[in-house]
C-alpha cells in the first residue's frame, strides 16, 4: 500500500544544524527571487553609502552581470570579510528594530548573493587603501589589494549558477530587463538628489536603458523635475502638488488629474520614509480617494510619499521590505484620502492637457499636392475691419456694406446656434476675466463653443451640467445628513464573531450614512434603518460587503459609494440634455458656475467636460506659423 503521508518517517526525525551555505541559500529564495531583487538589494546599499551617483550595468537580463558602482564612503579592508557575514550591518545597532532610517538593516543580502552566485567587492574608504574579496557558492577568498579611488563596485556573475533550479523560473531577458528598470525608476523616485544610470552589456552592444541626473532646488522642485525624468513631461505636466500633515504622518508628492488617468494601475507608485512600497492599504486609500472621479476600469497615476516617525510603522514584515504596517491604518488612509481629495478640489474646473493634444491630434489637415504658401502673421482686429469693408461690395448710393451670405448662412444655422455679439467695450473684459472665457455658440445642440483670452474653449453641456447638479446633490447631503428609513421588521443577520466586532465597531460611521445596526444577542446583529435613498435593497447582501472590504483594506467605502452612485444617476436625469438649444445668457451661466466649482474638468465617470484649444495651435494647423 502506498504511503499517504511521504514525507514522514516510520522512524523518529532528528533535527539537525543547517550549515552555514544552506542557510544562506534559504534566505537567498526569500531575498532574492529575480535579479531586479539583487540589483533592488545592492542599489539600495549604495544610498545607504551615501552615494551621489550610481551606475548599473547589466547583461542578459542580470542573468549573467550585474555592476553597481557607486561613490559613497566605502569599506575598510577589514570590513570587507564581515559585510559578507549574515546578519552583519552598519545601519542599526540591534538595540530597537523600530528606529530604522535606511533601506538595509537585516544583513542578509551580500552573504545570500555570495551563496548562490560569484560575488566580488571592490571597495575604498577615506583614509584606507582598496581592497577586494571574491565568494563563490559560499566560499570567500582571501582580502587583495585591488586599485579604485572611492566608494564601492559591487560586481555579481552567474546569478544562480549554485542553484539551477532556479534558474528555471527565469523569464526571457527582454522581462528580466523591464523589472530591474523598474527598480531603478522607483528608486530614482525616492531619490530624486542622487544620479542613476542604469546600461545593458550584452554580446556587444553598450545601450543605455535608464539615465537621470541628480536635481538641484527644494524637495518638491527636484521631486517634480525627477517624476518628469522617470513618468514622461504629460504626467509632470498634469499633476497636482501634495502636501498635508496629520497627527505626525506627512504625505507629500503629486498626483494627476482625473481626466489623466490609466486603464490600469501601472503608475502608482507609493513611498514610505522613502522606501518603495506596494501596500495593499495604500492602494485602497488611493481608490477611495479617486471613486467619486473614475470609473471603476481607469487607474489614477500617482507618486505619493508618506513620512513619519519610524516607530509609528513597521517595515520589518515582509522578507523583500516591500509591505509595512502602519500602528494606525486608519490615519493613514483617512490622511491620503482627505489629501488627494482637497487637492482635486482646488483644481478646480482643470481638466488635463492631454484632453487638448488628443483633439489637435485628431484634426488633421487635408494633404496639399503642393508647398503650402505660407501667410503672413495675422493682421490686427483694426486691420481686418478695414480690410472687410474695402471688400464689401457697392450699394446703390455708392457705399459699401457688410458682406451678405445669403447663400450659406441657412447651411450654417442648421448646426450652428450663433450668440448674439457682445459689445466690443466688453469682449476684451470677459476674455480677461473668465478663465473659460465668452459663450459664442452651440454646436450641434450639445456643444457650447466659448472664446479665452488665448484661444477657445468646447463645452459638453450634459457632461458639464451633470458634475454642477452631482456637487450641489452631494453638498445638500452634506449639510442635511442621510436620510434614513426605517424597516417595518428588522433584518437579523447572524455573523462569525470576528465579523461581529467589526461591523459593530463602525456603527457610529454606518448610522451617518442611513444605516442603522446593533447588537441583536450572540454573533448576531439587528439592521434597523436602511439609507432612504436607495430604495429596498439586501441589507445581509450589503453588510457582507462592507465586511470583506474590513477585511481586505481595514475600512469601507461600500454604503457611501451605492449612495453616490444613486446622487450621479439622478444628476444625469437632472442636468441638461444634448440637444437642447441654450441661449447666450444660459450659456454664460454655465460657464461661471463651472469655474466656480471644484471638479468641475470632468463628469461623475471621469470624462473631461471641455477642451481648450490654443489660439497657437489652431493656427499651427492651419499653416499660419
């Protein structure tokens, strides 16, 4: 019969000592999973050095190379041996594991590598001659003399030549080489005040991948220039400032517009005392924050940093560092959340540039068979008015009138609704004063077209209505409360006892929104009160939601976001409808109150409201530059 249990003994097991090279390539399966981990590891040892720049080269994927060379303070010849010790560090004393400043402080990294690759340190420190160690497969060479005038080459071959079988979870080179350019943008990002250059090797040719030079101003300033470096000019171009503080967390970075946003979440980038992270409730706080600007299938791009004492959050939880837990997940979230949102509002109606080069993108002039002939600049207001009144033709007293187009201007109405001209006293005022500028037309029933002082604006009227009727609903709930309904029987949900303390400990939050709960007896709970504004709904259905969202990001979002989505279906029935003709007054008034209001720049599904379009760029598509 065979064996159901093999991996136990009929005999009694022993335990046994690992030997030091065992253990080393244990902790190197948890520290290194890739070579973007190895290059991760000693890229963050050369900004713990103190390194201005730092230089990577790498071959076929790190696979079989990688280099790191930086200018930081170097290493004794003596200190060599013990850096390749495990459990040996410089940055923490071991005396409180909380206090943590640097990226490195377990000790494990240099002897992991050592273990499972060829390993070899050039290093020189001030006041000290260079010296070189080499280990293969967990065995160490002795110290040399070796020649480098400062900081540290940290050069790693044959990564897993040790342990083969890893190397049969490697992906293709091209994969390999994407994910260590990762590493280096993110750690570029925590840094904006040192250099990275990051170059492949292989075979023969020698191609930069990555190169950011270090940034000079003040943190926002070098952190604004290191994010346009790293994400592209659009993203600097269209991202909002962050700075908010609470309770001893500060978070500060930028993060785009709405109307900016991504069909997935492969520009979100998270720091914590400038280590780079992926938390999951970092993610969440993000989500929520941007719920009420995007559908549910577009991603914000963000680059958020949040600072605070070291005791206050423990970066000790995961083996690559990449996780961390805040000793109080609430503020946290409560602090991105509110900081995202008051910046966004204070955007205004600002909608994302973007929006403006995708439309010129789409306005493509007819091929010429010929060299176009170019025009000269274009004459002045004075000018154009002589001009058309020596063109106009001759009455019957021998003056001459304005022109007459009979024949085109029945065309013309049928899509176009004309505002009556302003006074000319007035045009230049409202251009100067009103960012959207002077209501001049409706196009097709739908679109308002407004002049600016620099070009022109184009309106979505329902898009833009249903935002002002979504904020005026939200601010009324605001002020009035949730209206609540009260059920005839209550609903009696039985939970685990986990589930029960949890939903029972954000009562008080869930009664603000309409939804009243107590404690029935057991591990059961009494839903009494329902939001009124969503009608019958499944109340267990909708408590199990809100758990699994506990559950998953430490708070819910649930009942206010079904509430929301009620408050944008009726100022979609509520706001104007396309094809309706507005006149010039209505128009006008729309475009006030949209600069008036916060979000303004784009509808309850993030879609802009308006393009504005340069006067410089529409005459750059007419040849006129």
């Amino acid at each position: 019969m065979q064996n159901i249990r093999p991996n136990i003994s009929e005999n009694r097991p022993q335990i046994r000592q690992l030997d030091e090279a065992a253990v080393n390539r244990i902790a190197a399966g948890e520290v290194v999973e890739r070579p973007a981990s190895a290059v991760k590891e000693l890229v963050e040892n050369a900004v713990d050095a103190g390194a201005s720049r730092i230089h990577v080269d790498i071959a076929d994927g790190g696979k079989t190379l990688i280099r790191v060379t930086d200018d930081g303070c170097g290493m004794s010849p003596d200190d060599l041996p013990l850096a390749l010790s495990r459990h040996a560090t410089s940055k923490i004393d071991g005396s409180d594991l909380l206090d943590i400043h640097s990226f490195g402080f377990r000790g494990e990294a240099l002897p992991s590598l050592g273990s499972v690759a060829r390993l070899t340190i050039t290093s020189r420190a001030q006041g000290f001659d260079a010296a070189q160690i080499t280990v293969a497969a967990s065995v160490m060479s002795p110290v040399k003399p070796a020649a480098l005038t400062q900081g540290t080459v940290v050069e790693l071959r044959d990564l897993f030549y040790a342990t083969p079988a890893r190397l049969k979870f490697m992906r293709t080179d091209r994969a390999e080489t994407q994910a260590i350019t990762d590493v280096i943008k993110r750690l570029a990002m925590a840094e904006p005040f040192i250099g990275f250059t990051l170059r492949d090797t292989s075979g023969d040719k020698d191609r930069t991948l990555f190169q950011a030079d270090a940034e000079n101003g003040d943190m926002f300033d070098a952190l604004h220039g290191r994010l346009s470096r790293v994400l592209g000019a659009e993203f600097a171009e269209n991202a909002l400032k962050i700075d908010a503080e609470r309770d001893g967390l500060h978070l500060t970075g930028y993060a785009a517009l709405p109307t900016y946003s991504r069909g997935s979440a492969v520009m979100q980038y998270f720091f914590v005392n400038g280590r780079p992270v992926r938390d999951k409730l970092l993610i969440g706080a993000l989500r929520g924050a941007y719920s009420d600007f995007l559908s549910r299938d577009r991603h914000p791009a963000v680059a958020l940093f949040v600072d605070c004492d070291p005791h206050l959050v423990d970066v000790n939880v995961h083996p690559a560092k990449s996780e961390v837990r805040f000793r109080d997940p609430g503020l946290a979230r409560g602090l991105i959340v509110s900081g995202l949102r008051h910046a966004l509002a204070n955007a205004g109606h600002r909608a994302s540039s973007t929006v403006a080069a995708a439309t010129l993108g789409a306005m493509r002039p007819e091929p010429l068979g010929q060299r176009p002939i170019y025009q000269m600049d274009r004459p002045s207001a004075q000018a154009r008015s002589v001009s058309y009144q020596s063109q106009a033709p001759l009455t019957h007293e021998g003056s001459r009138s304005a022109p007459q187009f009979a024949e085109t201007a029945p065309v013309f109405a049928r899509t176009v609704d004309v505002v009556d001209p302003m006074p000319e006293a007035n045009t230049a005022n409202v251009e100067a004063d009103f960012p959207l500028g002077a209501a001049r037309g409706q196009v097709h029933e739908n679109y308002i077209i407004a002049q600016t002082a620099t070009g022109m604006v184009i309106v979505d009227q329902h898009a833009a209505h249903e935002r002002l009727v979504y904020e005026k609903l939200k601010k009324q709930m605001l002020d009035n409360g949730v209206a609540a309904q009260a059920l005839l029987i209550p609903d009696i949900v039985e939970l685990s006892s986990n589930d029960c303390d949890s939903i029972l400990s954000i009562a008080e939050d869930l009664k603000t929104l309409g939804l009243g709960i107590e404690a029935f007896g057991g591990n059961a709970i009494a839903i009494h009160e329902t939001p009124a504004i969503l009608g019958e709904i499944n109340a267990k259905a909708m408590i199990l939601d809100i758990l699994d969202e506990l559950a998953d990001q430490g708070s819910s979002q649930s009942v206010q976001e079904k509430i929301e989505a009620i408050l944008s279906r009726v100022a979609c029935h509520g706001s104007i409808r396309s094809g309706r003709r507005m006149r010039a007054e209505e128009m006008n008034a729309l475009l006030r109150e949209m600069e008036a209001t916060p979000h303004s720049g784009q509808c309850n599904h993030g879609r802009p409201t308006y393009v504005e379009l340069r006067l410089s760029d529409i005459e750059r598509l007419f040849g006129r530059t």
